[in-house]
C-alpha cells in the first residue's frame, strides 16, 4: 500500500485509502470510513466482499516488531479456532502494510470484521460464551513466543512507574496524590502475601470490556489488542470484573446480579482452564494497576490530555478510591 497520502493529523484521509485496499486485497466497490482515532487511527472498510477494520498505527507509539508481535498471535489464534477478529493476507501474503504519508511511513493491518456488536449487561449464555472464549485465548496466549517487543504488566509497570508519571498531574490535589501513594503501597502490599509464583503467565488483552468484543446472539468475537502485554493471565478477569463493578458503582445493576454475573463467567472459564483462589484474590488489588496503567498511557497521546487535566482526573480517581474502599479488604491496613 504506498499512496503518498496527506494527513489530517495524525489519521489519513480515508478515500486515498480505497485504491491501495482495491489492489492489495482484491475487493471490489470499496468505501472507507475513519471510525476513531487512538493508538491506530480505525477504519470501517465496507466491499462487495464484505466488511473489514483498517487499522493505521502511530509510530510513536506501536512500531513494527511490537505490530508483527500481535500479528502473530492473532494468526495463531484464528488457527486454534479461537474466535477473534484477525488479520487478513493481502494477495502477496503480507499481513502488515506501509502507508507513505506527509507525516512518514505509518504501518497497516487489514482484519475481519467482528460480527454483531457490543452488549454492556450480558446474559448468562453471554457471560459463559465470554468465559470459555477468553481461557482459550488463554491457552493459547500461556505458550506462544512472541520475542521481547511486547512491554510487560507487572507492578512496576502498572503501580509505580505510573504513579510517578502522574505526579505532575497531581499539582492541584495534594490530598488526592496522598491517597493514590498509600492506595500503591497497600496494593503490593496485599499483592505480595500471595504465592504469586505460581499465577499463570502469558500475553493479556488487559481491556477485557464490553467495547472490544462483539455478540452476535450469544456468540462472541473478541478484538482489538493493542494493549497486548506479558504478564498475569488473571489480569484479564480482573479487567472484566472491573466493569462489572463500574456497573454497580452507576446503578446499571446490583451486587448480587454482578455476583452472580462474574460467578457465571468463572465457571465457564474454569470449564477451559484452571484459574486458582489466589489468582481470583489479586483481582481487587490488580484493578488499580488497571486505573494507573492507562491514566498513565493518556499522558502520552495528545488525544487523551484532556483526561489527565485536575477537572477530569481529580473525580475519576475520586471514583476509583470509592471502588477500593467498597471491595478491597482493608482489614490488615495500616
């Protein structure tokens, strides 16, 4: 794909996509639209063929061995029947694409469309769908080699090196950072009196909610993963039930229907794959890291500075502390 394509920063005008897509991949009648712009700017492609997403990466942020890394464990979980939206070959075999842009060389990826579209309160057939589908991500995500281009999700990387990112954002809550720095320190802390050595370990999605993965009826397809890292597996059951929480905490159900949501979905992953007490008792103090890893990332991309201003991260740390004092066990703070 080689247009020499203007660029309305940072996205490429999507109608200089169409020809290259044309020719590359063989489709015919093709219209590109420019859905949203984040890590990689993403496009809905609609052909006689049939509905694709386009996805453009921004090298500041995704570069090639870290793009052919998810290439490559999207392809080995499409062989394993694992059902996700994957990447498509063009017509010489080549799954990653360069953009000659105004801007430089940006780097492409065409993948199917996953069917349907995203459902916040599942059912119980949903709930069992996802389970099952994300310990067989799992299985395979345990034992494939990906090399080191991929970052790591351990407690540097989620708690404290965020934590010192974000301190400058901090400057008008002094209190606000005070609790964030006891609230780290209280996570390890928990952390560390479980046998962590014996957690599974593999690449996480870590962004296990309802806006990347799509049911169709009860059929899931799980997508987008950008955020693709090694570390704790349980760290995706932990993304999950975060949002379970977000629900209680909003009002869009209650406790016990949350309960028994997550209990539904355990089972059904506990059908595929072992998942122990002591992994399920890191999940309420890995949800922080969840908080500080991507607050953490928004001051990198300048499409998400407005969330690290005071106005917006003063009240979503605000709600987060509420979340930690609901469902942390505070017992043993000090």
């Amino acid at each position: 794909m080689n247009p020499s394509a203007p660029a309305f920063y940072p996205a490429v005008e999507p109608t200089l996509l169409v020809m290259p897509i044309e020719e590359k991949y063989g489709l015919s009648d093709v219209t590109c639209d420019l859905l949203l712009r984040g890590v990689g700017d993403t496009y809905k492609v609609d052909s006689t063929q049939g509905g694709f997403i386009l996805r453009i990466y921004r090298p500041t942020h995704r570069n090639l061995a870290q793009i052919q890394a998810e290439v490559k464990l999207l392809i080995g979980l499409k062989q394993a029947d694992v059902s996700v939206s994957y990447p498509i070959a063009d017509h010489t075999g080549e799954y990653i694409q360069q953009i000659d842009t105004i801007t430089g060389i940006r780097h492409a990826v065409l993948f199917s469309y996953a069917p349907g579209s995203s459902v916040s309160i599942l059912n119980e057939n949903q709930l069992s769908s996802l389970g099952h589908e994300m310990a067989r991500f799992h299985n395979i995500s345990a034992n494939i080699d990906l090399g080191d281009s991929r970052w790591n999700y351990d407690q540097e990387t989620t708690l404290f090196k965020p934590l010192e990112i974000l301190k400058p954002y901090f400057s008008e809550d002094h209190e606000g950072y005070s609790w964030l720095q006891q609230a780290v320190k209280l996570s390890a802390e928990k952390l560390a009196t479980l046998y962590t050595p014996a957690f599974s370990i593999g690449y996480c999605q870590f962004d296990f909610l309802p806006k990347n993965f799509h049911f169709e009826g009860d059929s899931v397809t799980l997508f987008d993963f950008d955020f693709l890292g090694y570390g704790w597996l349980v760290n995706d059951v932990m993304t999950f039930w975060q949002h379970l929480c977000l629900d209680v905490h909003f009002g869009k159900m209650t406790q016990d229907a949350a309960d028994e949501a997550y209990d539904i979905f355990l089972r059904a992953y506990r059908e595929i794959r072992p998942l122990s007490e002591q992994e399920l008792a890191a999940v309420p103090y890995l949800s922080l890291g969840f908080w500080l890893f991507y607050s953490g990332f928004h001051t990198t991309h300048d499409l998400f500075h407005p969330y690290v201003q005071p106005q917006h991260l003063k009240p979503r740390f605000g709600m987060v502390r509420q979340l930690m004092d609901k469902y942390w066990d505070l017992e043993k703070q000090a």
